[in-house]
C-alpha cells in the first residue's frame, strides 16, 4: 500500500495511517455537526493524501536572505525541486520569540513570548500544548535535533526532556560554542570536542535512517547554530582582544574559503545620514574590516551547514521516503551586517527580517519562485495542514501550501513587525506590505516609513517624494487594524 521497499514497517505504517485518517475524518465530521471546527482549522487536507507525509523542518540561526547565493545544495535541492518563497520573514526577528511563533503559529504578542531568554515562560504557557505535542497526538514520531529556545534547560535540569518529543537531542551547555558543548540525548547527558555542524550532519543522517524506517511518519526539527556567532575566539578574529565583533567559529574544511571576499556594495553600509532614525537603538561604527571579517566568516560556517543538508537529504533519499517528506529550509531571523550602523537583529529593517524560505514535497509546487509573504507564524498551520495534526492554539498564521500553487493566494496580505520586552511595551511595531511599503512605529511615537521600490535600502524613512501623506495615513491605519491582531485577523 505504502510503496516502500524496505520490509513490513512500510506495510504497517500504511495500515496505521489509513486508520488514524478514517479517525481524523469522523473528528472533523463531529466538529462540523456540532457547529465548530478545530482551533486550527488546518488539518483537513491530510485526509486526501495517500500516506501521511514526513516532515524535515531545518533552521539555521541569523541567516539571510541573501546569504542563501553560497548554498548551492539547499538552492538546488530545496528550492529548484520546490517553492522558493522570495519573500520570507520573522514577525518578531529574535532568536526565542522566532521560534516560539513556530511552535504555536502565534504572533509573539498573542504568545507572549517577546524576549531572549523565554524558555521559562514558554514552559509555563505550552509545555504540553505546541507544535510537538500535537504532532505525538497525531501518531507521528518527533525529533528534535540541535539548538532549542534560549533559556533551555532553566531550572529544569540538564537532563530534562520536555513533552511532545520521541527523540531528544539538544545542547545544555556550550550551546555557542562550535567545538566543545555537552548533549541531552533522551535524558543521557553526552560530551563532544567536535565540530557542531559535522556532528549535526552526522547524528542528522542517522536519525533519519532510524526513523524512515519506523512504522510512524517523522517530524525532524534539525536546528543549526550557524552563522549565529560562537566560540571559541580565534587569535586573528575581530573579538580576539576583547572588544571586537563576535564572529562564528569556522570548520576546518571551510576556514578562509570567502577571504578576500568584499562587503556588499549597500549605500546602507555605515549610513551616512541617520537624522530619520533617532530611535534605533545600539548603533556606532567600527572599522570596517571588523565588519569584513564577520561578513566572511558567517558565510565560511554557511558552507558546512550547506554540506549537512546535502548529507541529510541524501539519507532520505536512500530511505525511499524522499517522495514522502516536506522539506522546509529557513533561518529563526535575519542579521544587520554594519546596515544603518548597526550589528544584530531585532530591528524591522529589511536584513534584520528577511529570511530563506523554500518548501519542497507532496502539497508543494515545484520548480516555481513565489512572491508572497509568508512568515515563521505560518509554519505550524503549514505542518497541521499536511499531517492531520490538529492544533490547540488559535494560529495566526496560514498554511503556505494555496501560495506555492497559486501565486494570487494571500498576494495581498501584510505582515506585523514587533519587538518586545512584552505585549504591553514594545520597542516598535511595523507593517511590512505586499506591495513594498514599511511603517515603523517606535515607542515614544517616532515613525518611519519606506516604499522599498523607491528606496530599496531604507535611507529615508520620511515623507519621500513619490509618496504623500494621504498614502502614510493609509498605512498607519492599516497597522493600527494589525498590530493587536489575533486569529483570522492577522491574514
């Protein structure tokens, strides 16, 4: 039935998949009757499919848009097989908020999770109510290898695994450091003195060995700390002595493979007037080799990360489960590289926002470039579409499959910018829209606006000349309509 050629796991995981649709499809009828639907509302389509699909939800960690042009593995087996969302964005650009959008489907200000450090929070409000767990309830094995939220484990141990996962293997100490960190593999504490990325490329490959084979559909979250900055400091990098950009540590194979390499050409390098920017915070320059250097060395541990999915797919396509598994490729944000005098994230400008999103597999276009934007908070409604799994949360997000295959699904649908520390108090809260234009609006009332087919790099944030206040107001009601959103609303 299943179309697998590795014995009678196949058979069994067929048999099991046909009963949990017929199930799935008598819940969905009792909603109906009863005049509501699942919190979700997501999962209907499953009971069309054949066979339940795997999914591989791969993320990397401050990665850009543009800094996909050095991962030509990821571009050819992702993207050029799949969807290539030109478009992709993180609400809320921060490492814990990010991904606790993705396992909710929740904008940060609906879940609350708004700062760095919010593992505790997350556990206090979804430990057994996420992503995770609605998957297990579905009858699908979870996995979860690399880096988790920040803050993990708390004061919950290093031993601790949370609810939802079948298998899991996470970091606990040295989670930023690229050679030397310490595993909870399923509760049994694990040293290694190797490089991250290889280790993940490897345990990655063996995962999915053990779990295609199984009679459950898989859920692999495979999290990479790169380019993120991590140690160890090397003695010719910027932080060498103390006071320097931090840099990521890189592998071996790749150490210097981008010197030489320029800075992008970016009149926003180094802004030279910021008078329209008076409320962003941690700004100043450096010298620019500083900057050079990070520029480089992020793209260097880019290049492993490009190879460990390249080796991770591969194991699935020796699997046979190649034509049954979604593969999703994105980063938890984007990252300023000297853009408006500043290093980091958090901020709504483009960089800072902007991240790789590419779909392949069953529900998917292939072969095709969209220009909808799409976000993080969409990916839970895009996983409980495809597996059947129904969600316990209202989801703010959509699935992204009606957008890879019809390029006017959503085509009009804005996306909410925000940062915290929380609900009630955030730094700024932004439109970004279909149509190229973005408002930001900081605490304390300073404003911002850009249409980015005018001004592409954001150097004038006031009234420019091809826009009038009418069209500024227009868009400041529109953000008024967004910015408190919950459910339907935020579509």
């Amino acid at each position: 039935m299943s179309g697998r050629t590795h014995g009678s796991g196949g058979a069994r995981r067929a048999l099991l998949t046909v009963s949990v649709l017929v199930g799935l499809s008598l819940t969905s009828g009792l909603a109906m009757a009863g005049g509501t639907a699942a919190a979700s509302g997501q999962g209907e389509s499953a009971a069309g499919l054949a066979i339940r699909p795997n999914f591989l939800l791969i993320l990397t960690d401050d990665q850009t848009r543009a800094d996909l042009a050095v991962m030509s593995r990821v571009r050819n087996r992702i993207g050029a097989s799949g969807t290539t969302f030109t478009r992709g964005f993180s609400q809320l650009p921060l490492c814990c908020p990010a991904r606790a959008s993705i396992l909710t489907g929740q904008y940060a200000h609906n879940n609350g999770i708004m700062s760095l450090h919010g593992f505790g929070e997350f556990e206090r409000k979804f430990r057994r109510n996420n992503l995770a767990v609605w998957l297990r309830d579905a009858g699908y094995n979870t996995v979860l290898l690399g880096k988790y939220i920040n803050g993990y484990p708390g004061g919950r141990g290093a031993r601790y695994v949370p609810p939802g996962w079948t298998d899991w293997q996470v970091p606990v100490r040295g989670v930023y450091n690229y050679r030397r960190f310490t595993m909870n593999e399923n509760g049994r504490l694990a040293a290694y003195r190797t490089y991250q990325t290889t280790h993940w490329q490897n345990r990655g490959a063996q995962l999915v060995d053990k779990y295609a084979a199984a009679d459950k559909p898989f859920f692999m979250w495979l999290s990479f700390l790169a380019p993120h900055y991590g140690g160890p400091i090397e003695s010719d990098d910027p932080k060498a002595d103390g006071s320097g950009l931090p840099t990521p540590n890189v592998g071996n194979t790749f150490r210097n493979a981008f010197s030489g390499t320029p800075l992008p050409d970016k009149p926003s390098f180094l802004e030279a007037d910021m008078s329209d920017k008076r409320a962003l915070p941690g700004t100043g320059r450096r010298p620019v080799w500083q900057y050079r250097e990070l520029y480089q060395q992020r793209l260097e541990s880019l290049l492993a990360v490009d190879v460990a999915v390249g080796r991770v797919l591969d194991a699935l396509d020796r699997s046979g489960e190649a034509g049954r598994t979604i593969v999703v490729f994105s980063s938890d944000n984007g990252y300023l590289v000297g853009e408006h005098r500043k290093v980091g994230k958090i901020v709504g400008y483009e960089e800072s926002v902007g991240v790789p999103m590419l779909v392949r597999g069953p529900g998917f276009a292939s072969g095709v470039r969209r220009s909808q934007l799409v976000s993080l908070t969409d990916l839970a409604s895009t996983i409980t579409r495809a597996t059947g799994a129904t969600s316990r949360l209202q989801q703010d997000g959509q699935p992204m499959q009606a957008a890879s295959n019809d390029p006017s699904s959503g085509a009009g649908r804005p996306i909410l910018l925000e940062a915290g520390p929380e609900p009630s108090r955030r730094l700024y809260t932004g439109i970004r829209t279909a149509d190229d234009h973005v408002l930001l609006r900081w605490r304390g009332g300073s404003r911002e606006m850009y249409d980015l087919g005018e001004d592409p790099f954001q150097l004038n944030g006031r009234i420019s000349a091809g826009e009038s206040v009418a069209e500024r107001a227009r868009l400041i009601a529109r953000l008024d309509a967004l910015e408190n959103c919950r459910g339907a609303s935020c579509r």
